[in-house]
C-alpha cells in the first residue's frame, strides 16, 4: 500500500470538501522542475493541462505488473521547447505525486515513479509539450560477453558469448573456452613412410645358407692344405707348389663367392630402395600442404602439427604448411618390431652341421702326433646359422592421411575456459570421451587442470585451465568442451539470487521487508542454475520469480515479492460504502489464459543431451488440450518442479471469477498486489472473500478509483477455491480431489488412463507411496497418474528428496582432488555413526553415502552403491550391475542370470557347463 502522511490520510477520509493538487516532477537534465495544475506558492508553477488515468495493472496469473501515464503540459513561454533542443530528455526520471492544499508541501505523497518515454511531442499551434511516463525500463541485458569490455584483442569466436553465471550448485555446466585450440583441414593428402633404413638393413642381413656351408669348408680346407704346403716345403718343392696352388685355387673361389653375394645384395638394396623411392614420391603426398583455416596457426616460425596422429614439421606461411621432416610414432615403433623378429627368427634355429675329414700322407715325423699323416676332421657351420626369411615381411610402414583430415598443433598449449562470472568453488571437471566406441561424460585427470580466480576490471570469473588441448592427447579420444560441477556463493536462495541481479544488473532498488519474508518461505526450495545467455534483465527476474512461485512487481523504481502458494493478510476491507453505486461488474478470466497441459522441462546435468522431462493434465476433459511448455531450470531437484508447476497448473488450468468497481479516494492507498477483503452482497461468493487487486487506476478528473479484482473462487462455484493458496494446508489434503477424480478432471482422462500393469524398471522395493515422484539416488521414477501432478501441494512438512549424479556421470578417471577440503560428490559423504542401541563396537554405514577409495591405488574411488543395491528383507542385495575379477587382470564379469540353467553367475563363461 501507498505511504501516505496522516494529513494525508485525514483529507482522504472526508468524503467531501476536498480537492486533490496532481504535481508533477520531471528530471530534465539539471535537476527536477516540478508541475502542478495550479501555482503552489512560487516554487510550483501551474503548468499541467491534462494528466491522464493513472494505470497501474498487473497480471497475476503471468506475474507481470506495469505502470503507465500521460501528461500534456503548458509551454507557452517556450522553456520546455528550450530544454527539448539541448537536451536529450528520453528516459529521465519522473514523479507523480498528489497533494492537499492546507497541508505542508512535504505531506504530498508519491502516486507514481517511472520514465519519460514517448510519444513526446510539442505543438506549435497549442504551445504544449505531451510525453507518457512509464514504469517499464528499457531493455538491459543480463550477463556479460567479452565485445563489452576493453579487451585489447578478442577472439572471433567470441563476440556475443555468453560468459557463465551460475547460483547454487550445479552439476556438468558448459564452460566457456577462450583460447581455442587452433584447428584445421588438409585440402590434399599426406603421408608418411617409416622404418626406411630398418628396411634397406633387412636386404644386407645374413648370408645365403648353402653359400655360408660352402666358405665355412673351404676354409677348413685351406687350413689343413696349410699345414700340408708347411711339411712337404722342405722336402719336396714340387709336392708344395701343387699344394700353394691348390690353396689359391679355393682362396679364389672364396672372393668370386663373395663378390657375387655382394653385387647380389647391392642389387637387393638397390631394389628395395627404388620401391622406398617410389613409395615417397607416390605416398608422401603434397608438399607444401594447404590447409584451410592455416591462418590461424603460428606463421612463418617452426612448428609440428598433428594430422590424424602423424607429426609433420615445418612452417605455416598463410594456409601453405612446407614440411621439413615427419614421423608416425605408432608406425615407428611396428616397423622396430617387424625388424626385430626378422632378427632374431635369422639365428632361431641353426642350419645342420656337415662333416668333413681330409687326410695326407707327409714326411716321417710332421705328421699330426708326430706320426706320418695330417688329418682334419669335424663338423662345419654357418657362420650365422638361421632359417629362411618370411616373404611378406614388411619392415617399412606407410601412413595415410585423405584431405579433410583434422590438423592441430602438436603441443602443451594450455587451454582457458571460464567456468563462471559469480564467485565460488570448482568440485568437479568433466569432458566427454570416447571409450570402446562409446562417448561418455568422465572426470578429467586433475593433472590435466587447475582453477583459479583473474579479475577483469570490472568482471570477476573463475577459470579453469587445461595444460593442453585435451583432443590433442593421442589415443585418449577427449573432447575440448569441459563441463564443470560448481558451488557458487552466491544462491542457493532465490531471494538472494534475485538481490544480487537487481544489486548487480539494474539501477533500481528492492523492498528489504518483502524480500526478507519470501527468503524464509523458499529456504526448503533451493535454486541451482546457470543463465547461459544474454536476457532482459527485467524478464529474466520475472521468470525466476515465477518458477519459484512468486510475483514481483516494480513499483516506483523498486521491486516487491510475493510468495504466492500463501493466502495473504488482508490490506485493506471494501464493503458497499466505499463503492460508486452501480459500477460493480463480475467477469471470468480469459480463454486465453487457460493451460490444461504443462510440457515441463528440467536440468540435472547440463551436459546431458536432453532435458529431463514431465507432463502435468487437468481439465482437459473441460477445456481441450490447451498445452504450454515450460522450462523450470532454475531448480535441478524433480519433486521441488514438480510442487512448483502443479501450483501454476491449478492457477491456469481453472476459470477464476473477477470483480470490477469504482470507489472513493480512500481507496487510494491500495496498489496491485494489495489484499482486499470484500464485504459484498453475493456478486462472486456466498460470503466475505478475499481478492487480489490487478488493476488500480486513479481518475484525476473524477478523483475516484478503478479496480479490478482477481477472486480465488472458481466458474460455476460461490466458495473460495482451497487449492488457490495451498502452502498452509493439512498434509492429508491432497490434490486434484476425490470429486475431481471421479469427473474425470484430474490427467488427461483419456483411453490411457486405465492403463495398468509392471514396467520392467528393475527393482522398486522401498518406493513409498502417495507422491508423484520418487528421487533414489541416481534414479527418479514417477508413480502412477503422474500427470496428476503433485498430490499434496502443501508446503508443509516439504523436504526435497537427495540428488546424486546418475551413473552416467560416474567419475571414470580421477586424481588428487586440487580441492581437498571438497568431496567431487554431489552429496557430502557422512562418516560412519555409532548406532545407539546397537550391539558394542558395530557402526552404521549408509551405503548411499559411503565413499570408497583404493590406498594401492591414489586417486581412485567409488560409491559403495554401485555395488550393493540395498537392504529387503534384513540382508544385503548385490546389484546386478556390479562387475566381478579376480584382480589378476584388467578383465571384470557382469553378475548375469542363465535361464537356461536357472541360475545366476558373473559373466557367461561361468554359466556354461
């Protein structure tokens, strides 16, 4: 209501006698000139020749309000003229107040605060100037992008981003990556030979068996013919020369062998390195490469890039990349290998040895032992026994890139994403990956990252910065977009939230009382939410208001609250006396207004595909289907939007009645959103009823009021509708009502209603009745006639069931946590606790809240959950999805049932006989 002075009030109540003074005051740049339709004194010139009805109109069911009026005023002497050619008067400041003559000029009190917007307009011929004052500011966006700032160098990419802001705590936002990871696109193709020398090394390796048979007895031969030439020498010269011959004979042999087995090997060198030859002019593809989006890589200095895992060094010159020099890791290392088992298969297994025995007389005495003959026998080998070579070994190997392979910058450049621009803690940092040809969502090591705080002038964020592009890791399959888990300071309560946009985002001012009083009713409903774009402020405000299932209204440059579900106290009693007779007037609300159908979307995780999804059905056999979406993100906690979308499901799936009628001045203190309790004949109830004002607008030139009232009484009744203001009812009064059942109102009613039967949803024991919507652990599962809604829209004994992160989510890699006074989980583990009553020394553990580690391995951990689903019937259940080893490899089991040997056992190889 209006604050009005006790003169003030004085002169309202007398019905007769008095005259009200409209003044107004407007901001045209170098201080407030006030107006009024007749001189006050010398200060207040009379200068208003018209002043509109003040509207002053709110939409209860949409929670919108809005203020509006016109003013013509008289500038007879130009001054206003004058102002409109220096000024530019759009947008200032305007006050409307109203006054009584006999009263101290300070007892005027404010009717209306808002902003002089157009139409504006001066008349030459009447000499007037007429604008209209508005409540509405223009558009201001909420959030921040970087094209705002005074940044010296912005990227591209990021001209109307979106910078982050988040409330409350919210699981897998996006977070936004400042320096991207530079990428590109090969127009040709390139590849890259490797092993080329081990290759050339294979053709030189090892001699041709039956060639190393033959030298290796040769040479035996020449030993023993030796010793032979050395005991005939001085006996008989003849004897040793034929030896001496002999001996150069098989020398000769010896080095025609060789040279034949050299040139041989230089053709096969030759050979193979022709085929190397061609391999590179035909497989190593274009040089230098064009590469779309080259731009954007490091120019003219050296650098290696990655395409589809093959390193090419060189420089970037525009998108022509010359290389210098490259090599394949991977194809490297397979080349070594082929090239070692080449080896070692060359002295696996020894050819078979050949006998040899020469024998020769010689002189008395030379002989071997003294005796009269020279004898050399044995076994001989090749020098590098070994078997025969596969033919289709293949040393060197080839890789091959296609055009359009995917070029990146082969280097720990780190990576910058901003998580958010309100303060608070990063718990938690994920990024999808691909893992046995699935993509799933899997913690980032905490080596990978940090977090930390920078200050940008004006704009504070939180950052997280990764020591590389985490795509550019081989074989790893990671995604650069990460996706944070984060506490902010700022939330979870709405009313916090909405001080700190209107605080932070607007030039205005909020009502400390109101805001003080819906924070403690929204203490069991927290909001945990990021705006991941640029919106009106004024909307975005608006709708926050609403999904919480409050109305703010702006009134005079500030903000009001109000928690809806709540049945108000009463402003102000209206009975006959303050009403002009005959004006009274019953309506419904709109056709247009109606919903019988609520497509409702939510957020868990912000990374998933999808928003969650329900539908709430009323009325429908009434009205049709009159459906709307709506998307609660503000909440992350189903039962919570549950509650809070059936409240405006009653509110627009109904027909409420309506009340216009004019009255008195002293109705003047009354403002939209204000409570009146009417005392009336039965035009809307049977009897006294309370109402919303909607519209309360002031007739200056019949000093009288227009009202028009939102009645909670539905079509067709003459009671107050229970439902309209639910928060204080008795749990046991659940909604739609067993009437409304019976009508058919309640779902949709259609030929699906009567569906029954077991879905196979796995195991529900410990599911409790009565609600709409049961949260356990990772699993939310709605009951039957979910479309119901919520059934006890109390807020009465409410405590919102525990979130956890759904399996998906599960941590998949993890680190030492960079925050170790914080729990990566959603939900603060508890220790175990002493059971009172219990036998001496037992604990009590909640496996829904215990957290498993490894001390022989740092860094990994689980939920004791994902193994034990619960507790029927006294004993501890296994859950099915739990993996069975035996910690002698990598290798796990599903616990799985046969039905052929109707029996259960961890993966199928144990179910066979």
């Amino acid at each position: 209501m209006r604050n009005i002075s006790a003169g003030g009030l004085a002169k309202l109540a007398q019905s007769k006698g008095t005259e009200p003074i409209i003044i107004v005051e407007v901001d045209w740049g170098d201080g407030p000139v006030a107006y009024a339709d007749r001189d006050i004194g010398t200060s207040v010139k009379g200068r208003i020749l018209e002043v509109g009805d003040l509207d002053n109109v709110i939409d209860v069911l949409n929670s919108n309000s809005s203020q509006e009026l016109s003013v013509v005023l008289d500038d007879t002497d130009g001054t206003i003229k004058g102002i409109l050619d220096t000024q530019d008067i759009h947008q200032r400041d305007v006050r409307v107040y109203q006054w009584f003559q006999g009263l101290d000029l300070s007892d005027k009190f404010l009717l209306f605060a808002g902003k002089l917007s157009s139409p504006v307009g001066w008349s030459e011929a009447d000499r007037t100037v007429s604008f209209t004052v508005i409540s509405q500011l223009e558009d201001k966006e909420f959030g921040f992008s970087a094209e705002e700032g005074q940044f010296p160098f912005i990227p591209k990419d990021l001209v109307g981003e979106p910078w982050p802001v988040i409330f409350g705590k919210v699981l897998d936002c996006p977070a936004l990556q400042i320096n991207q990871a530079v990428s590109g696109s090969t127009l040709c193709g390139v590849g890259i030979l490797s092993g080329e020398g081990l290759h050339n090394d294979v053709a030189l390796g090892g001699e041709d068996c039956g060639l190393g048979m033959s030298l290796a007895q040769m040479t035996q031969q020449i030993s023993f013919l030796t010793s032979c030439h050395a005991a005939w020498l001085p006996v008989d010269s003849v004897k040793a020369a034929q030896l001496l011959d002999q001996i150069n004979s098989i020398q000769a042999q010896i080095s025609q062998a060789v040279a034949s087995k050299t040139q041989q090997q230089t053709c096969a060198v030759a050979q193979r390195q022709l085929k190397l030859d061609n391999a590179n002019e035909n497989g190593l593809g274009c040089n230098p490469v064009r590469i779309l989006g080259g731009e954007d890589f490091p120019q003219s200095t050296s650098i290696t890039l990655n395409i589809n895992g093959g390193l090419f060094r060189g420089h970037m010159v525009g998108d022509q990349f010359t290389i210098s020099s490259r090599e394949h890791p991977e194809n490297d290392e397979k080349a070594a290998e082929v090239f070692s088992g080449i080896e070692d298969a060359r002295c696996e297994n020894p050819t078979p040895a050949q006998f040899f025995d020469f024998q020769m007389q010689v002189p008395a005495g030379t002989g071997d032992l003294f005796g009269d003959t020279i004898r050399r026998h044995g076994f001989s080998f090749c020098s590098t026994p070994h078997k025969s070579r596969p033919a289709t070994a293949q040393v060197a190997q080839h890789f091959w890139a296609d055009a359009g392979a995917r070029v990146v910058l082969h280097s720990d450049e780190p990576i910058t994403y901003i998580v958010s621009i309100t303060p608070g803690t990063v718990l938690a940092v994920k990024a999808y990956k691909t893992l046995n040809g699935q993509r799933r969502l899997v913690n980032v090591p905490n080596n990978l990252w940090s977090a930390s705080t920078q200050t940008f002038g004006t704009i504070t964020a939180v950052l997280v910065t990764t020591i590389k592009p985490l795509s550019s890791i081989v074989d790893q399959g990671w995604s650069d977009e990460l996706y944070v888990t984060f506490e902010s300071t700022i939330g979870p309560n709405t009313v916090d939230i909405l001080e700190y946009i209107i605080e932070r985002w607007t030039d205005l001012d909020f009502d400390t009382t109101t805001f003080d009083y819906v924070k403690g009713k929204l203490t069991s409903f927290p909001s945990n939410f990021p705006v991941l774009d640029r919106k009106n402020t004024l909307d975005l405000i608006r709708e926050i208001a609403f999904q919480a299932r409050c109305a703010v209204w702006l009134s005079n440059g500030v903000f009001y609250l109000k928690y809806l579900p709540e049945e108000p106290t009463t402003d102000q009693a209206i009975s006959v006396s303050d009403l002009e007779s005959g004006s009274v007037e019953v309506g419904l609300t709109t056709t247009e207004d109606l919903i019988t159908k609520m497509n409702v979307t939510w957020h868990l995780s912000w990374a998933a595909d999808e928003p969650e999804f329900f539908i709430l059905r009323h009325n429908v056999d009434k009205y049709g289907t009159k459906e709307e979406d709506f998307d609660w993100y503000i909440y992350n906690q189903p039962d919570i939007i549950m509650k809070c979308a059936t409240f405006w499901l009653i509110r627009r799936c109904n027909t409420w009645k309506k009340i216009k009628f004019k009255g008195f001045l002293n109705l003047l203190r009354l403002e939209t959103f204000d409570t009146v309790n009417l005392t009336l004949p039965a035009y809307v109830a049977s009897g006294n009823v309370k109402a919303i004002v909607e519209n309360a607008s002031y007739n200056s030139e019949e000093n009288t009021m227009d009202f028009e009232c939102l009645v909670p009484v539905r079509s067709g009744e003459m009671e107050k509708y229970d439902y309209f203001w639910p928060s204080a009812l008795p749990v046991v009064q659940t909604w739609p009502t067993a009437a409304e059942i019976l009508a058919g109102h309640a779902g949709g009613n259609g030929v699906g209603a009567g569906a029954s039967g077991l879905l196979p949803v796995g195991n529900t024991s410990g599911i409790s009745d009565g609600n709409s919507v049961f949260v356990g652990g990772p699993n939310v599962i709605f009951r039957p006639n979910s479309d119901y809604g919520d059934r006890t829209p109390t807020d009465v004994d409410f405590t919102p069931q525990t979130i956890i992160p759904p399996t998906v989510f599960a941590d998949l890699e993890t680190g030492v946590n960079p925050n170790p006074d914080l729990t990566l989980n959603y939900i603060d583990p508890l220790p175990p606790i002493e059971k009172p009553g219990s036998p001496a020394g037992s604990l009590v553990i909640d496996i829904r809240r215990t957290k498993i580690i490894d001390s022989d391995n740092p860094g990994v951990e689980a939920i004791l959950a994902s193994v034990l689903r619960g507790i029927i019937s006294g004993a501890l259940v296994i859950d099915t999805a739990a993996k069975f080893g035996d910690g002698s490899n990598t290798q796990v089991f599903d616990f799985e049932f046969d039905s052929g040997g109707g029996k259960f056992g961890a993966g199928t190889a144990f179910l066979q006989d």
